[in-house]
C-alpha cells in the first residue's frame, strides 16, 4: 500500500513575512521568492505537486493573479513543469554525470541553461504593430520640435506639460474623441500608467482609501492604485460594460467614490459601455462628489462604426481622461496625458517626459502624421481580426469568440477538457505566446478562456498561429 504524503502547511511553508524587509517587493515577486525558496531548499521535492492556483491564493491571502503570475514565471524557467490535465509539479532536476578523472581532459562547461523557444506567434494582447511603428515620421517630429524649441523654453519649467504639446493632445482629443478639452486641464505624462501614479496620490492625499475596478481588468493600474493606498474593489463586467447598479451599491456599502473604467472597449472582454450606464456612471458620480478615471486605450480603433465619444464629454466635472501613444503607437515612446476635471491639480510628476519628445508630440500631433497612423493602423487591424475570425471557425468550428469590432484582441472561450493555464504552457512550448483571461480576474465564475492579441501578429502566420493553438486543444 503506498504511503500517502502529509498535507503541508503552506502558509508555513511559504514565509512572505521573509521575503522582505523595509523595502518589500510586491507580493508577486515574494510568492515567486519563496516557492524557489522552497524548492531549492529541498522542501519541495521534485515531482511534488503545488496547490492550484485559488488554494494557494486563498491560504496565502493573496489575489489568485499574484499566485499565477509566480508560477507563471517559474514555469518559464523550468522550475515548475505544467502540462495539459496533470497538476503543476516541481520539475524534475537533471542529474550531471559523474565528472571524469582524465587529468588531461579538460573539465566539460556547465550546460547552458534551456530557454524557452523564441516567440514567433505573438498572440499577447495589449501590445502594438510593432513593425509598423512609424519611426521616420517620429524621427522627423523629433528633429523639427527640437529646431522649433524657443532657446528660453529649454531651461525653463513645464510642471504640467510642455504648453504645445498640451494644445495639441486637447485639440486632438476635441476633434477625436470629441472630449471637452482645455489645454490648461491637459497634463503629459509618460503614458496611462504615470496619469494613474498621480491621480491615485492625489485621492489618496483627499482622503481616498478604496477605488471601483472592473473585474476583470488590466492589472498594472489596479496595482498602481494599490502601491498607493487604494484598496480596489472589484465590479462585476457583462455584455455592457460594468454594472453601474453594482458598482452603486459596492459604493454605497464601501464609501468608495472613485472608480477606473474602459468604458468605449472593456479589456479584457471587449464590451462597451451602455448609454444607459454611462449616464448611470456620471450621475453615480455627481451624487456623491466622486470621480471616475476613463482608461482610454485603444478607443480609436473600432470597425464596425464610428467610435464612441469618449465619457468625459457627458462630465467634464467629474471624469478624469488618461491615454497614451502605448497601444496606438509604441510604448517605447513612452507618452501619454492626462485630462483632469477643473477641481483637480495634482502635484506633477517629479520625472516629467523630456522636453524634446514633448516638443516632438507636439509636432507629430499638429502636422497630422499621429491620424494618419491611426487611419491605417485601424484599416491594419480590421483586415487582421477578420483573418483571425476566419481562420478560428475554420479550425475551431465550435468555439466561442466574444468582444465587439476594435481593439486589438478578442476573447476565445475553451473547451473544458483545456484548462487556459495549461496551454499557455504548452504554447509557450511552441513559441506561441497567448495570455489566460484567469490572469485579469479572480472570479470563479468566469470560464476558462484566452484573450487573443492580434495587434502584433504578423498577417503571414494567423492562420498557422490558429492551427498551432487548434493543435494544442485536440
């Protein structure tokens, strides 16, 4: 009869409180730390299962992301071994041969590490036509705002933005996503990432301890909310967008007055926003003073009509507009903006963009090189989805694909027997990057799927990146 193993104390096993002391990393990184810990210490064996992902996270007290984004990683690196229908287990350690004792043979090298294949189907979403990044249109903006630069503008102070590159994103948000936009309300940021740093030190300095977030939703800026003293409080998402009347009540019971929204395209499932609940959001916000901060992301990408004004120009008052050139340009760029209802003037960011790229916003905006990106990006990115669409009822005749026409990805329902965890595994395998719809929520009763990004895959290998991700769920 076999000897079945104690259960272990994972909790104990798994010692946060020591993986950091007056600086802690972020919870991620210290759930990561002490599984490795653990393993090289022994006291995981090889072969030993781990728990799933929402046991560990719930023993742990952690969010199930934090959990799998640590084996996530450690399942890169081989340390984990992760495969379709079977636990993640501790993997196997390979045994060196016995060293030889041939004095006039040099020693052999240790074996380099195994890596992962190259990515060469990049199914990720969130992440630009990186071969179309428009870089002699960028490289002419740089040198002609440079050229332009007054020489007393380059010693002096711009807290809040360099005054034409400020006057340039107004107008254009004006005339694009028909925002009401004032230059004096407009701050440049590094992108959506900085805007949201500082306007969740700014609620937090007001008095603010929690903020609204859909669920699921992007992770990073739930994270900056965190890292400064906002407890997000998730909000269920449906085929509309987020449940305002949710979203009212979780307020109502929490005192949350503030929320963060993808109200023109929901990410990661692709909705947008009712008019009812737009209306409903802005007047949630009204009655209670609140403020709602409207992620912009990809808003002007959308196929099946004109896109949707943004929410702000319903409440100028009360909404808090954050965009950036990542999704629509290149995140290498690193700029954004932010467009700030009258009552709020944040302290600026202690490292604003340089001047230079601001001066070259400025002209890249003006000079009309910024839509004409966007035109053929969109016209790009329609062509590309539908070959996806195509290409996954050829393959995957039975699959069910939700989102509305924009963006740059889609969500792809699996069959039960293909966990989502477990093929990302195994099309990493492959060089086939795909990313767990698990990854942006906790909520158990989501079903398992993968939010497909196609706004890096090159239109050549769509129909064998649909084979190869058909292959693995057979």
């Amino acid at each position: 009869m076999q000897k079945t193993r104690p259960i272990l104390a994972w909790e104990t096993l798994l010692d946060l409180e020591a993986e950091g002391t007056e600086a802690r990393p972020p919870l991620r990184d210290r759930v990561e730390s002490a599984l490795r810990r653990a393993i090289d210490e022994g006291r995981l064996a090889a072969g030993s299962a781990v728990p799933p992902s929402r046991t560990l996270a719930e023993t742990l007290g952690v969010s199930r992301w934090v959990v799998t984004e640590a084996y996530g990683q450690l399942v890169a690196e081989g340390v984990l071994d992760a495969r379709i229908g079977s636990a993640t287990r501790v993997a196997e350690r390979q045994e060196l041969p016995e060293p030889t004792r041939d004095i006039d043979r040099p020693r052999p090298r240790d074996p380099a590490p195994v890596s992962a294949p190259p990515i060469r189907y990049d199914l990720r979403p969130g992440i630009p036509d990186l071969r179309s990044t428009p870089r002699s249109r960028w490289a002419a903006a740089l040198r002609a705002g440079l050229a332009d630069l007054p020489d007393r503008e380059l010693a002096a102070a711009h807290p809040f933005g360099y005054a034409p590159a400020r006057a340039a994103v107004a107008a254009y948000l004006s005339r694009s996503r028909h925002a009401d936009a004032d230059p004096d309300r407009v701050t440049i940021t590094h992108g959506a990432t900085d805007g949201m740093d500082i306007l969740t030190r700014e609620l937090h300095g007001r008095g603010h301890r929690t903020i609204l977030v859909e669920d699921p939703s992007w992770p990073r800026l739930r994270g900056v909310a965190e890292n400064n003293g906002l407890r997000p409080i998730r909000v269920p998402v449906d085929d509309d967008g987020v449940d305002t009347e949710m979203l009212a009540a979780v307020a109502a019971r929490t005192g949350a007055r503030a929320a963060l929204v993808t109200p023109a395209h929901q990410f990661p499932l692709g909705a947008a926003l009712a008019p009812a609940r737009r209306e409903q959001l802005v007047r949630w916000a009204r009655e209670h003073a609140g403020l709602v901060i409207e992620d912009d992301y990809d808003a002007e990408f959308r196929y099946d009509r004109r896109p949707v004004p943004a929410l702000q120009r319903l409440a100028p008052d009360c909404v808090a507009l954050i965009g950036s050139l990542s999704k629509s340009v290149s995140p290498a760029l690193g700029l954004g903006w932010m467009l700030l209802p009258p009552g709020i003037a944040p302290a600026p960011s202690p490292s604003a963009p340089s001047l230079i790229d601001q001066a070259a916003l400025a002209h890249f905006v003006t000079q009309g090189d910024f839509e004409r990106h966007l035109r053929a990006s969109r016209t790009r990115f329609r062509r590309r989805r539908q070959r996806l669409l195509d290409a996954l009822t050829t393959e995957l005749p039975d699959s069910s694909v939700a989102g509305i026409a924009a963006g740059m990805h889609l969500v792809l329902t699996l069959p039960s027997h293909a966990p989502a965890s477990a093929v990302v595994d195994a099309g990493a395998a492959e060089g086939l990057a795909l990313t767990a719809l698990r990854r942006y929520t906790d909520a158990a009763d989501r079903p398992d799927a993968l939010v497909l990004g196609y706004g890096d895959l090159d239109d050549a290998l769509v129909e064998e990146a649909v084979a190869r991700l058909a292959a693995l769920l057979r």
